[in-house]
C-alpha cells in the first residue's frame, strides 16, 4: 500500500484520484483505460510498421535476418499492449492466428468508434501504403476481430495450444520474473521454423537523470524493496541464455548508455557482467537465421 500511494503521489491530482476511483471500483475499469487510451500520445498508427521495419533493418545488417513472412503463420505476441500490438500487421499481411498475451490486455480496443477513426483506420491506410492494397477498412477489422485473440493473463497461465511460426515482444521480457520457467512453455508450443524478435530495455523504467539509476547501486532484493517489481533485473547475458536455452540466439545490442550515470556499482554487478552490457541501454535478441547453401557443394 505504502508503494501504491507514492506512485499515486507522483501523478498529477486528476490522475490520481481517477486512478483510485477505478482501484475502488466506482468507474468502469475497462471504460476507463479505454478513455486512457484515447489520449495517450503513445498510439500512433505509423508505429507499427517503422519499428518493426527498423529492427528488421539492423538485423538484416548484423545478422543477414530475412524479412519476416506472416502469411499463413502463427504468431504470438508478449506483452502486446492495449492496442494489439502488431497484430493488426501481422493480420494485413496474411497471419492465420495472432494471439496476444498480456495481463493488462482485452480491451474491446477495435469496437470503440473513437479508437476505430484515430488509430485503427490511419493504420490501415498507412499498411495498404507501404505493403499495397489488401482489401477494405472493413474487410481488415474483420479479420482482426477473426484472427487476433487477447490471453490477458502471463504467459506461464495462459493456456497455449497450437504451434506459434513467429514471436515477438517490445520492451516485455525484462518485466516477467519467470522467464526461464516462461521460455520453456513456450518451447513447447513452437514450430521447427519458429523465428522470434524481442527487443528489451534494461534500463531503469523511471524518469531519472541516468536510465541505471538505483540498480547497480544496491541489490536486485534491495531495489525490488525500494521500487517494487516492476523489472527482473535480468541483464543481456541473462536474457540470452534464457533464449538460447530452447532456441539459437543472437544478442544485437541497439544502443549504451554510460554518460550521466553517477552512483557507485557494487561488485554483485561487477562480477557478474562486464561494463559493456552494464550500459546496454537496448538490445534486440533473435533467432539465429538459418544458412541456406546455394550452389557448388
């Protein structure tokens, strides 16, 4: 309670006293995170598309990644967000089954007139401009409404079935504590083929002057006791071995973030990971592509 009221503490008053209205039960929840999402700025429909182009992009570059191909495939998204994440790509460009897993999903995002015009319609403008025409606004809400299904529940609990071809997450990974545990289910319901891009931010998920502020300073147990768990503290190794456990893995760090960083490193961090993956601020980690001969012997 006492981590509650200081997040609380910290919002504006509106947004505070909405917050414990919809935690009291006096407003909708759902209703609510939908008006919530009408204004966040975080929802802009050229998103999709320009950040999986830009990993694809450095991936192509450090790793020889071929482009995803979604049509026909399964895919399964962590952590996809309110929005469906890139669901509605994936579904554009041919999936047969997006399944969406995050606790804080299942919001009737597709069917609110608000969201329909200043997200979903501008997305679907802006896919038939880059990937060509695929069919009407309508014909693509169909097949979002079809294919994409929502778990809102962790991975762990979701309750898989089928084979996935494709899976991905943005900024998710560094939030689920079972990874391990996590990656194994999820081994268990891949295909041969299966391909996988997860990009994951180490840093601090707070507003500070370094985005490492309050971890190398103190304890993983330390900082969970200060700041809650929110993050697993897992650090680019980790989260590799974790993949690389059940998949081929390659680490693509994005970018580091030394400067501005201030504190002492206890030497728990220092004997466990170098400085360079200290400071790695972003990485992409995906699955190994496969060499294909061609030619000669």
């Amino acid at each position: 309670m006492i981590k509650l009221l200081k997040r609380l503490y910290e919002l504006p008053p509106a947004e505070t006293v909405r917050k414990l209205r919809r935690r009291l039960g006096l407003i909708d929840p759902a209703a609510d995170r939908i008006r919530e999402l009408r204004a966040s700025n975080k929802l802009r429909p050229q998103l999709p598309v320009d950040f999986l182009s830009r990993c694809e992009t450095v991936l192509a570059r450090t790793i020889g990644w071929p482009p995803l191909d979604f049509a026909g495939r399964s895919v399964i998204e962590i952590g996809a967000g309110p929005a469906l994440g890139w669901g509605p790509l994936a579904v554009f460009r041919g999936a047969q089954r997006y399944l969406c897993v995050d606790p804080e999903g299942g919001l009737p995002v597709v069917d609110d007139p608000v969201l329909r015009t200043r997200y979903f319609l501008p997305l679907f403008r802006d896919l038939t401009a880059v990937y060509g025409a695929q069919g009407s606004f309508d014909s693509f809400l169909a097949a979002i409404r079809e294919r994409i299904q929502v778990v809102p529940k962790p991975l762990l609990s979701a309750g898989l079935d089928g084979q996935f071809d494709i899976g991905l997450s943005n900024s998710c990974l560094e939030h689920v504590f079972q990874l391990d545990e996590s990656m194994a289910y999820l081994r268990q319901h891949t295909s041969a083929e299966f391909r996988f891009i997860h990009l994951v931010d180490f840093g601090n998920h707070r507003k500070a002057a370094s985005p490492f502020s309050g971890i190398y300073d103190r304890s993983p147990e330390e900082h969970w006791s200060h700041f809650g768990r929110g993050i697993n503290l897992l650090r680019p190794s980790e989260i590799q071995q974790a993949l690389q456990r059940h998949w081929p893995t390659q680490l693509v760090p994005l970018y580091a973030v030394p400067e501005d960083y201030d504190e002492p490193i206890l030497p728990y961090w220092q004997e466990r990971h170098s400085r360079e993956h200290l400071f790695l601020k972003v990485a992409l980690f995906a699955s190994t592509p496969k060499v294909v001969l061609t030619g000669g012997r």
